[in-house]
C-alpha cells in the first residue's frame, strides 16, 4: 500500500466506530468511512475537540452538526500546494489527502521528464491532481461536469500561486470532450481519471464504473501523444481491485505503447499508531 505519511496540516487523530477523527489545519472533524468496522477508540479523550461532524441518515445523504466554530472555508497546505477547504453535503470537504501520494507520483514523473508535458485531467474535482501537474510545471486541461467544482479548482490553482500557468478548465461530459479533441487532433503527454462510481454529465449521461471504464480508457488512448509519459486511473468503487485497473491498461494503454504497470491501494496513516486507513486503489501505467 501506498501511504499518505507527508502532511502536515493533515492528519486521522483516531478512528473507530465507523468515523474517523481528523484534524484540517485547525479545524477537527468527524465524518464516516466504511472501512473502518472496529470499535475501540484508540484515544478516547481525542474525540471530546471535535469542530463539527457529519452524520449519515437512513435516508440517504446526511448533515453537518457543530460543535465549535468552523470557518466557511479554510486553507491547508500540503509541501507547496494549496487547497481551500469547506464541509460539503455528502460528508465531503474538497479534498481527498491520500491522493498526496499520487500527486508526488505525478510530479516527480513530470519533473524527471525534461521537455513539455501536456496533462488531460479528467473527472478532475477540485483539482488536486491538477495543481500539481501544473506546479511540476506542466500544461493542464481539467475537465469536469460540474460548474462548481471547476470553479473551486481555480480557487485551489490561484491558492498555490499558480494562475499564471497554463491551465485550460473545462465544464464538459468527460466522452463528449475526449472525442472532440480526437476530432481536432489534440494529444497529451499524460492522462489522469478519477471516475465516480455512478454519476451524471452535463445533459444527464449516465456513468456506470464497471459499463463504462474499458471504453473510457480505449478512447482516451486515441489522444495520447507519440511519446506519452504516464496513463493513470483511481478509484473508490466498491467491490473493484486494483488488479482490474492493471488489466484494463494492460489491454489498452501497454498494447499500444509498451512500459511500466503498476496498482495497488492507497492509505492514510493514523497518528501515533501502526493503523492505516485504506482509502482507494490506483492502476498507473508509464513510460
């Protein structure tokens, strides 16, 4: 497993009970996770500074409640990047941190490259990925289907003091624009997917993860470049390993243009304990 153990405005103070207890900067939070299905808290007195927690209905969905002050949006660093924070519906704060250790990835194969490197970001959120391809000192296009998100990305790009670098930010079905840029003959260098498990485009497409994935990928080879750098994929879909995502790249990406493969999961460390809190999983292919 790949382990998220270089933050410093982030951490998981304890976790037990279906709930992890984390600290944002200095804003500490409980939210859900279905990994965790212990019951004994490690640090029990940890969970009485608590700022705010998130609480599921049986319904579906759910709600904030606090308990101390919370800022409407705040700011952690992670190294040299930056990214605003903000409690969302759906338990979300803007951020997932174990993606750090894909962003490190990302920037030392960008970085080690010594030429020009053109990024397709797709599902991109809030930019995680983005702000660091861009800080390593590619270009980036960030697509995404959702106006908020596109807008918190460049709230996240401005942040780590990177507006002056080319990033090209897109509101679009991730199908629609990837087979318009075959159309126009645009190719990029690296390609990064973040795919939900279920979701909707701008004009109600339907996203099924396990329907939907191997075309998606097949599709995206149509505009890599002639000497492209790296292809990589995550995902939170329940029930898939990271063997599947090795296979699917196997079968695309490697056919075309031999290099590396690698998968496996990624995970938070909690503090002051051997614990590790398994977040996602990844297939990355690489020149």
């Amino acid at each position: 497993m790949n382990i998220a153990n270089n933050w410093k405005d982030y951490e998981i103070l304890d976790m037990a009970n279906g709930e992890k207890l984390e600290r944002w900067g200095n804003v500490i939070l409980v939210r859900p996770d279905p990994q965790i299905i212990w019951k004994e808290k490690s640090f029990p007195e940890k969970w009485k500074s608590v700022n705010a927690r998130y609480h599921r209905s049986s319904t579906g969905g759910g709600n904030w409640t606090y308990e101390k002050k919370v800022p409407q949006a705040w700011q952690v660093n992670y190294k040299e990047l930056s990214f605003r924070i903000k409690p969302m519906g759906f338990k979300h704060t803007g951020l997932f941190p174990e993606q750090a250790v894909n962003w490190d990835w990302m920037i030392e194969k960008i970085k080690g490259a010594k030429r020009e490197i053109k990024v397709l970001n797709l599902f991109a959120y809030t930019g995680g990925a983005t702000v660091a391809c861009s800080y390593a000192g590619a270009s980036v296009c960030h697509v995404d289907s959702s106006k908020g998100m596109v807008t918190w990305a460049k709230e996240n790009i401005v942040a780590s003091g990177l507006e002056n670098r080319p990033v090209r930010f897109i509101v679009d079905d991730v199908f629609k624009f990837v087979n318009r840029e075959i159309r126009r003959g645009n190719t990029y260098d690296a390609i990064i997917m973040d795919p939900p498990s279920y979701g909707r485009g701008t004009n109600g497409e339907v996203w099924k993860f396990e329907e939907n994935i191997t075309e998606l990928v097949e599709l995206c080879s149509k505009v890599l470049s002639n000497n492209p750098l790296f292809f990589l994929i995550n995902s939170y879909t329940t029930g898939i390993s990271s063997t599947v995502l090795e296979n699917i790249l196997r079968l695309s990406i490697d056919k075309k243009y031999k290099g590396k493969l690698a998968s496996g999961e990624i995970g938070l460390p909690m503090t002051n304990s051997s614990l590790v809190l398994p977040c996602g999983i990844y297939g990355r292919w690489e020149s």
